[in-house]
C-alpha cells in the first residue's frame, strides 16, 4: 500500500522580492514655510496710578471696565481748585518780587533792564511760566539770586508739574481693562486706579521650535489668519534669546500691520504663515525621513 501511494509535490521556494516606492533627485530652488499658531497681545498692559492725592472726578470717558478710548483722553482727574488757588497766590508773590527788583536792575543793569520788564509782563496768573531770561553775566546771575527770583521761580515750575498729575491722560488708544478705584473716591500718593491695554496696536506672539528658528529674521513678513477666516500681514520685530524649558521653543513676536479693527481681539489665537525663504536643494515628504535628518538611497550593485 505505501509503494501504490503517491508521493507528495514539493512547492518550489519562492524567491522574496521587496518593492519600495522612489523618485529622482531634483535639486532645485525652493521657497521654505513654516506655519504654527500664535495669539494676539496687547502692545501695553499699564496700571494707571494716581501720583497726587484728593477726590477723583470724572473725565472725558466713563470710568469704567469695558470704556473705550482714544489717545490723548481725560481719564479722570483728581481735585484741583486748592492746588490752583495756592499756584496763583505764589505767582502773584513772585510778581511782587520781580516788581521790587526792577527798578534795581534800571540802574545796575540798563541793557538788561527791558528783557526783565517784558518776561515780568509775560507772567499770567492763568498760564504756564515764561523761559526765564538767560543771564548775560555772572553779576547778573548772583543779583537776581540774592533776591531769591531764581529760588522763587523753580519752586513755582516744580508747582506747575505737580499740576499737570492731577490731571490723567490716555497715553495711547486702547480699553479700560478694569477699575480699582471710582468716581467720588478718595485716592492716594501711589495708589492704582484703573489697568489699561493698548488696542491700537497690537502684536502675535508665536512659538516656534529651534528647527525652524534659524530661518527667521527680523523683518520677516507673515501671513496670519484668524479662525473666522479673516488674513491679514504682520512684521517680526522681535525675538526671544531664550528657549522655553516646558516646549522647547522659541518666542517670535509679529507686529501687526494691517489691523482689522472689527476682527482681531486680544487672545484670541491665529495661524501664522512664516515664508520666502529661498533655499537650493531636494523636496521630499517628511515620511521618509529616517530618525531627523537621514533618508534611503537605492543605488545600482
């Protein structure tokens, strides 16, 4: 039985053969990108402090978080009238002051005398300070000294600069962030009032790794591009000198220059384009790429 029985047919080996997609270098130009996600900031974050005492009283804007404004707007202001009825008082002793010395200077000093009468006729009770007039001899200055003009009137100026801080003035447009203290209040030497940011103008702060890093300079332009769909340009003006410890990445800071006003907030978060670099050499997709920076070459045996 086992010689009628059929041997069995052994199935040749069959030879492996691997297939494995490839393409030709091409060394060409080519213009590098890179993208990441950044968020848009403020240009400044003040805290607006108050650097005289007194009642707080209404500005040309509402006091309040949320209030708009532009450049150059009454925040608030701080009680004054007692300030400003002393500064007169004190002018008005310094006048007789200059009027006592005048006739001292017709004798003394003739050819000096007219400059002195007219920057005496130039002090108003309700305006700024004149230029003191500019001494033409060392006599001259010791005399106008020694009958405390000078002491007189720097005292008055420094009164004049105290004035001018009861008064509080928008150094940029922006928002009223919030509010610590409010109309009717009483605040002190120091104390702060309200957080301002500048909307005006505004900047994006985008990380970016070490790789991509070196291909970006200041003055780079930069597409960005808001989650509604909006586009606009932004310019790299700065750039951080330390890398993050958590992400490992750098921070590049891009000015905007075409800012939609009804679009882009504060926080919120955009995609920056960082491109134009141009650079010669061989694109390929990143799945070949072996570990960081190695790829497969076939070549002939």
């Amino acid at each position: 039985m086992i010689s009628h029985k059929n041997e069995p047919q052994q199935e040749k080996e069959k030879e492996s053969v691997l297939y494995v997609k490839t393409t030709k270098p091409e060394v060409k130009k080519i213009i590098t990108e890179a993208h990441y996600r950044g968020r848009i900031s403020t240009y400044s974050d003040v805290l607006i402090a108050s650097e005289v005492s007194g009642k707080i009283e209404q500005g040309s804007i509402r006091l309040k978080a949320g209030t708009k404004f532009h450049k150059g707007d009454i925040l608030f202001t701080v009680y004054s009238k007692d300030t400003r009825a002393k500064l007169k008082a004190s002018k008005s002793s310094f006048l007789q002051i200059l009027a006592k010395v005048l006739p001292d200077i017709k004798v003394d000093y003739p050819d000096q005398f007219e400059k002195w009468n007219t920057f005496f006729s130039q002090i108003k009770l309700d305006a700024s300070l004149p230029p003191l007039p500019k001494f033409n001899s060392n006599k001259e200055r010791i005399f106008m000294a020694s009958q405390n003009v000078l002491y007189t009137y720097y005292n008055l100026y420094q009164d004049e600069i105290t004035l001018t801080k009861y008064t509080v003035k928008a150094p940029f447009g922006g928002n009223i962030v919030s509010v610590s203290k409010q109309v009717g209040d009483i605040t002190n030497n120091g104390a702060t009032v309200a957080n301002i940011i500048q909307t005006d103008k505004l900047e994006v702060t985008v990380p970016v790794l070490l790789v991509d890093r070196r291909w970006i300079t200041k003055g780079d332009i930069v597409t960005l591009k808001t989650q509604s769909g909006v586009e606009t340009k932004g310019t790299v003006v700065r750039m951080a000198d330390n890398v993050d410890n958590d992400t490992q990445s750098v921070n590049i800071y891009i000015r905007i220059d075409n800012r939609e006003k009804n679009f882009l907030m504060q926080g919120e978060y955009v995609d920056a384009n960082f491109g134009g670099k141009e650079i010669e050499g061989m694109k390929v997709p990143r799945e070949v790429i072996v570990g960081t920076s190695q790829i497969y070459s076939v070549g002939k045996e």
